[in-house]
C-alpha cells in the first residue's frame, strides 16, 4: 500500500493506493519531504519516504557512493509550518540510468522518529484526511458534545410504533404455510398427472474401428468430439509389414534406376567404341577400294599378256609353256578380284546394315550395343513394374485409413497419435449425432401409462439442463428377451424390464449437444395416461369442456 499526499494551497489531500505485498518493514508515503544532502546548497524532495529510510530520483549532483555514510537536512512541512531535523543515512542502492540512489537511516532523533510515526500511522489508519487536520488532533485533542437540546418530556409527543414483531411472526407463518401446501399440490400433481422416470440413459449409434493388423497411428485429422462426413478420412494407419514392403519398394526402384544409369553409361561407352569401329571400317573400305583397282589394272594386264602370248604361240614365237604360265596368271589375278570385290562388298554391306552397332574385322563381327539396347529396355520395364508395384502399396496404405462411415463425429480415440497398436485393437469409435435418443426403462405398471408420439421433458443433472422430447418407440418385452438363447425369461413386476425410445426435439446449441454425449444420465418426466376407462372418459368430458 503506498499513500500519496497532493498539497494545494488550502489543504493537503490523501490518497491512498494499494500495491501488491511487498516485504518492507515500513509503510512508504509520498508526503512532502524536503532535504539537503551533506554541505549541497541544493533542496530537493524525496521521492518517498518511511521510517527506515527515503529515495530521491533525478538527483541534480554527483550520485554518492553505494555503502557510503551521508548527512541529511530534512524538513517537513507540518500544520503550516516547517519542522527541520538532522539524520545520518547510509546509501543502500544506486541506479545511474534514473540519477536516482536510496538511503536507510542510521541516526535519526527519538522525538523526530516519532513525529514520522504518528504522521504514518494516521495516514495508514485513513484517521486524517487531511495532515492539517491530524496534527491538530495530535496537539488538542476534541470530545465532540451534540448542540442539540435535550427533548422536554412534557411537551414532546409520543410517537406511534408499528406491530413489527407480529408482522414478521404472520409473514414467517404464512411463507411456511404456502410452502407445504405448494408442495404438497407439486407432490399430488406428480404422482398423479406425471411420472418421473430416473432410469434413463443417452444412447446414440457408434462403430468401432478396429485395427487390421500391428501397426501405428501415423496422423490424425480429426479431434474427439468433432463433426466429420461420410467417407472422411480421419485417422492414417500405418501398418509395419505394409511399411517394410514400401520402404524395399523404394529401394528397389533406387537399385533398377541404377542399374539403367549403369547400362546407359555402357551403352555410351560401346557406341563410342562403334563409332571407332566404324572408322576403321572406313578406312579398310577405302583400302580394299584400293586393292580392287589394283588387282582389276592387274587383270587387264594379265589378260593382255595371254592375248598376246596366244598370237605369238601361233605365229610360232612362243611356246605352250609361256601360254600356260599366261592363262594361270590371269585366272590368278581374277581369282583375287573377284575376292576383294565380294570382300568389298560384305564391308559396304555390313557398314550399310550396322553402322553403330556392329564391326567386322574380316574374321568375327564386334559391338554389344544390340544387347545393351535390349538389356536397357527391360530395366525401363523393370523400373516401371517396380513403381507400379510402389503405387499399388501406397493405394493398400490409403485402404487402410480410418475414414468415417457416416456423418457424425468422432467420439472417442483410445490411441492417441503416434502410438502403436495391435490387431484388433480398438482405433476411434464414431458417434452418429443424426440418430441420437434417449432410453428409459420402465416398470410392467409404468409403461401402460406411455404411448406412442406423447410429450415428455428429459433433465440432465449433470448439466442442469432440461430438453423436451418425444416417444418414438415402446418395447414392453425388451427385457424379458434373451438374444442368444431366443426365448422369454420371467421378470418380476418391479423389474424395469420395459424399454421407451425418445427422440429430443428441443432446439439445443451446439456447445449443449455436444455435452449431450452417449452414457450421460436423465431423468425423465412423462405425461401419465389413466389407466382405468371410467376416469379416462371423464378427463376427455372435462378437457372438452375447458376447451
């Protein structure tokens, strides 16, 4: 708490501020307080002030020394005048950025101290308004008399006192009277025109979705307790063999690309070396190109030579001999270009059909590039295989998301995101809002009282909420049935063996609805039917009357 003192010149104001508790030992005001600090000519005023010590901030001078002993000058004005006293102080802190520094008093006068304490404590207590006010009941203290005179018995006339004690003794009798018979009129009219029904429970349609195998809830879309569609997808399951099948998917695709990286760069390096080859087929074209002119000059003159040893054979000037060596060298040098023709041929045919790809080099055909191209082509295939049997795992992965099988909302998730599951574990369970009901079970007596389409209010305590409903459907038999024997069991009359479906037709918000959710308690009030025929068609004669 810190009390702030405002001067004017008539008076002095207070106002009083209340702080956080802090752990000083003394309560710090505001009030004027003027000092001079050691031999400074300079009077400057505390900031605040209290019994253990002050702080002054924007200090004109030199800041003093933290830890070091100072003399102080105070004075206070008081009552219209200025009380001035010595005190020695001790500085305690110092804060350059403000030019500011806090002392606590080490020295201070009895009679001075006191001074400062009475001025305090009335200011804390809020006795004086005003300091002027203060002091002067410090120095003279008043008993206030009343200036009023005192009433003259003979003349003053007695005045008229209302009954309050009967008043209040025939109020408090008649509430309590109105109160018993209120209730007992609320009593009547619920045991005999209404029937409250306290074993009634909120039921609504859910589906569980269990897991398909060992896995983990890898993502999660929804939050428990928000609407979501038809076929939604909510929750992402990942399923360990599905994943490990995916992943050597991906690795299988990364190993076949390559592979192809590996043919292709074969592929490269074998036309480069058929690009060489094709060179030297060039150039071994060119030389048998060369030959077969060669050999063809050679064979005109072979055949010129046997032309002109036949004439002189017959003219006698050569012998058979020199014909026959004649002819052999002419069918020689036929032979041999008739050889280096076909050759020539086979080459030229060769570079026509395989250039790129094939060589001959007189004796065998080189070049791979044939069998790279075909080993190129299935690792394409191979890759395009493997990707689709990636996408094929991928679509298996989005199977097996949990997707909502119906508008309505996610109830319930067991297993929050990122937690692993087993088979058959249940994953989320769906709620759907659009068939919500309400379920009392009744008595063999009560349920005669029910039928079909009739009007009732369901009140939840647990919400303090009430909602107006409908009967929509009245099983009598439900409990007396054993679905897995299929046959009737015998129920006692007290047993609550009979089931009432209530739709809820009240206009609820959302916040209210979504409170309203599967398992919640209600109680239920229903509008009782009379069972007896005779009272029945009397109510209907009066309510024909009344309306």
């Amino acid at each position: 708490m810190r009390l702030e003192i405002a001067q004017s010149k008539t008076k002095m104001t207070v106002r009083v501020r209340r702080e956080r508790p802090d752990q000083r030992r003394h309560h710090r005001v505001t009030a004027p307080l003027f000092l001079r600090v050691g031999s400074d000519d300079q009077t400057i005023r505390a900031t605040d002030w209290s019994l253990g010590g002050l702080r002054v901030d924007d200090y004109p001078q030199n800041l003093p020394d933290a830890g070091s002993e100072i003399d102080l000058a105070m004075t206070l004005p008081f009552q219209g005048f200025d009380i001035s006293f010595a005190a020695k102080a001790r500085v305690v802190r110092v804060v350059p950025d403000i030019k500011s520094f806090a002392v606590e008093f080490t020295e201070i006068g009895e009679r001075e101290q006191e001074l400062m304490h009475h001025f305090i404590e009335d200011l804390v207590r809020g006795a004086m308004s005003e300091v002027a006010d203060s002091i002067q009941r410090i120095d003279v203290p008043i008993t206030p008399v009343s200036t009023d005179p005192d009433p003259d018995s003979e003349t003053v006339v007695e005045e008229t006192r209302l009954p309050l004690r009967q008043i209040a003794w025939v109020g408090t009798y008649s509430l309590m009277g109105f109160l018993v018979f209120g209730y007992m009129a609320l009593v009547l009219y619920s045991n005999i025109f209404r029937m409250e029904v306290q074993t009634a429970v909120v039921a609504s349609p859910t589906v569980e979705v269990r897991a398909q195998g060992d896995g983990q809830i890898s993502f999660v879309r929804a939050a428990v307790g928000e609407t979501v569609g038809a076929g939604d997808t909510v929750i992402y399951f990942a399923d360990y063999d599905l994943e490990k099948q995916i992943d050597m998917a991906n690795l299988e695709i990364s190993r076949r690309e390559a592979e192809l990286n590996r043919l292709l760069l074969k592929r490269a390096s074998e036309l480069e070396k058929m690009n060489e080859y094709a060179s030297v087929g060039l150039k071994n074209i060119e030389q048998i190109s060369v030959d077969v002119e060669a050999l063809e000059a050679e064979q005109r003159a072979a055949k010129a030579r046997f032309e002109r040893t036949r004439k002189l054979l017959q003219e006698g000037w050569a012998t058979k001999i020199q014909l026959e060596e004649a002819s052999q060298w002419l069918v020689s040098a036929r032979a041999k270009l008739k050889s280096r023709r076909i050759e020539l041929q086979e080459q030229m045919r060769l570079a026509d059909s395989g250039i790129g790809k094939r060589f001959f080099n007189g004796r065998e055909l080189l070049g791979n590039v044939g069998e790279v191209d075909a080993e190129v082509k299935l690792a394409r295939n191979q890759i395009a295989l493997a990707h689709q049997k990636h996408e094929a795992l991928l679509k298996h992965r989005e199977r097996l998301a949990v997707r909502a099988p119906f508008d309505g909302r996610l109830s319930r998730m067991p297993k929050p995101q990122s937690a692993a599951v087993k088979q058959g574990d249940i994953i989320a369970v769906f709620e759907n809002d659009n068939e919500r009901k309400v379920l009392a079970y009744l008595t063999q007596d009560e349920v005669v009282k029910i039928g079909m389409n009739d009007e009732a209010r369901i009140y939840f305590p647990s919400l303090k909420i009430s909602i107006r409903a409908r009967v929509t459907g009245v099983d009598r038999t439900k409990g007396f049935q054993e679905e897995i024997a299929r046959r009737y069991s015998w129920r006692s009359p007290d047993d609550r063996s009979a089931e009432v479906t209530l739709a809820l037709n009240g206009v609820v918000d959302e916040e209210t609805r979504n409170s309203i959710t599967p398992g919640l308690p209600a109680v239920v009030l229903f509008e009782a039917r009379s069972t007896s025929p005779i009272l029945a068609a009397i109510w209907r004669k009066i309510s024909s009357l009344l309306l």
